[in-house]
C-alpha cells in the first residue's frame, strides 16, 4: 500500500473513533443532566421539609407562648392586682387577691399556676383572665416567663436550621436568642 493510502485509511478510523467517543460523551451528558436534576429536586426536597419542620417549631412555640403572653402583654381593660400567695398544690397556688386597676373588685381567692416562679408568702402582680378566679404574673417578669416556650422553640428550630437547611449562622442566631430569651426570663423571676 502507498504511504498517501495508509495515511488516508488511518484519518478515516480516527475520524469513525472520535464519532463514537462523541457519542458516548453525548449519552454520558444527558445521563448526567439526568442526575443533575434529580440531585437538585431531592435538595429542594430537603430544603423544603427542613423549612417546613423550623416553621413549623417556630410556630408551635408561637402558639404555647400566645395564650398566656396576651392576657400579659394587652392588659388593657382587664383586671390587674396583687395576689399574696398563702397556699399551693400540686399543680397551682391560691390567695387573696387585692386590685390595682379601676373597676377590678377584690377576692377571697384567686389561683396562679404553681412554677419556680411562684413561692408561698410572696406577693406578686398579676392580671386576672377574664371569666374567671384565675391570674397570671404581669410586669417583666411575667412577659419573659410567658415567652419560655418560645425560646425553647427558637433552641429546636436551630437544630434544624443549622444542620437540615445548612445555614450554620442563621442556626446560631437562633440559638442565641432562645438562650437570651431563657436567660433573662430565668433571671427576672
């Protein structure tokens, strides 16, 4: 065979190999878009349940915490006083209750969730709920203890923000204020 054949033919089998290869780099593309996409949905997915279990904490803690933080918080017309606790259960503690606000009457006995916050012979201020014997704390204290199930609840949703969503710093804001949150209410009461 002449040299100008041989040359010829070997142009002609690289030619047919680099056709193939870009073939099969053809069929390994798409495969790998294929894995791409499905790589970003499971993140998503990923995000998107990690998103909704930290909204989902945050809004649980919300909710503990409201019931009592707006008989607290919005005291406006309702009946504020003093209550000097002179017996306590299991569960709650009772005593005369003297008032503090216009048009709140005086009782023989009102009843105030037993918790650290609360000691037999002490005096607190309180707001009473409304339809009923029942009070709880007022003043700063009684905001800041209102508020202990949300910080518990912004300490779990850290957890979840940190390691689920991967935003470390936006975990440790978190967590630093369920901290705070729970310091100052400790340290109030």
């Amino acid at each position: 065979m002449p040299a100008t054949a041989v040359s010829s033919h070997r142009r002609k089998a690289a030619s047919r190999k680099g056709r193939k290869g870009a073939r099969a780099g053809h069929k390994g593309g798409s495969r790998s878009r294929r894995t791409g996409f499905s790589a970003a949905a499971l993140r998503f997915g990923r995000l998107a349940a990690a998103s909704g279990v930290a909204a989902l904490i945050l809004l649980a803690g919300v909710w503990g915490s409201w019931g009592t933080a707006q008989q607290v918080m919005l005291t406006k017309g309702r009946e504020r006083g003093t209550v000097v606790v002179t017996r306590c259960g299991g569960e709650t503690c009772s005593g005369p209750y003297a008032p503090l606000s216009a048009g709140s009457t005086p009782r023989a006995r009102v009843v105030i969730e037993k918790s650290v916050a609360v000691r037999k012979g002490q005096t607190y201020t309180v707001v009473v709920k409304p339809d009923g014997d029942e009070v709880v704390r007022s003043g700063p204290a009684g905001i800041l203890y209102a508020w202990v199930p949300m910080g518990g609840a912004l300490l779990l949703a850290s957890v979840v923000v940190a390691g689920g969503l991967g935003r470390a710093r936006a975990g440790w804001v978190l967590a630093g204020s369920g901290v705070a949150l729970l310091t100052a209410a400790f340290l109030a009461v």
